[in-house]
C-alpha cells in the first residue's frame, strides 16, 4: 500500500512498482489508509509522515507492526521524526526525493519481488 498525500508521489511509485508481480493500494491520508489497512491486510506500506487529516504517525501508532512491514517516506529534514517511527515499528525509511533503485532495494528487504517479465 502507498500511503502518501502527493498523487505525483503516489504514481511515481506506482510506475516504478508496476513492473513487479504486486497488488498496488493507494491512499492519500492515513485515515482512509487505516479504513483500507482493516479490509485488504495489506503486507508492507510505503507511509508518508505529513500529511492532511491524520499524518504518518498517527496511522503507524493505529495500526499492529507485528502484521505488516511499514517503511516511512520522508523529506530531507525530518530526522528525528524517522527516527522516532522506527522506534514505533516502522522497519525502514526512504528520504524523498529517491532513486528507483533505492526505493527497489529497500523493498526487497521485507517482501519477495516477482518481475512480470
């Protein structure tokens, strides 16, 4: 799941994703993530921390760590708030702006990647 307030972010993570064999869930905040976290179980979330009507934080603090692998997406500058997450749970973090194979290679520590190809 791609939980970020950017829908630019959102596609370009999409696009980068599309070439492997995933089920791929958006949203753009952390509340209708949290709706769509207790329907679908996703296994691993790429979470934005800012963002409008509940941020990052507040969905990693809702939602179990034991049953899914979260990875925190932040801008240069928010050290100390990645910090903080990792130590609520979330297993990894990527600074935006990212390159592809960064984004691939933090992935691929926490979930098999299947090309379509």
């Amino acid at each position: 799941m791609i939980v970020d307030d950017s829908e630019l972010m959102r596609t370009l993570i999409k696009e980068v994703l599309s070439k492997y064999d995933l089920e791929i869930i958006e949203a753009e905040n952390g509340r209708i993530a949290l709706i769509k976290f207790e329907e679908l179980q996703p296994d691993l979330i790429l979470l934005d921390i800012t963002m409008p009507e509940m941020d990052g934080i507040t969905f990693l603090n809702n939602i179990p760590k034991d049953k899914v692998k979260v990875i925190m997406l932040s801008a240069l500058g928010q050290r100390a708030i990645v910090l903080d997450c990792l130590k609520k749970g979330a297993v990894s973090y990527i600074v935006k702006p990212f390159e592809e194979s960064q984004l691939i290679k933090t992935i691929s520590k926490f979930i098999k990647l299947v090309s379509k190809n």
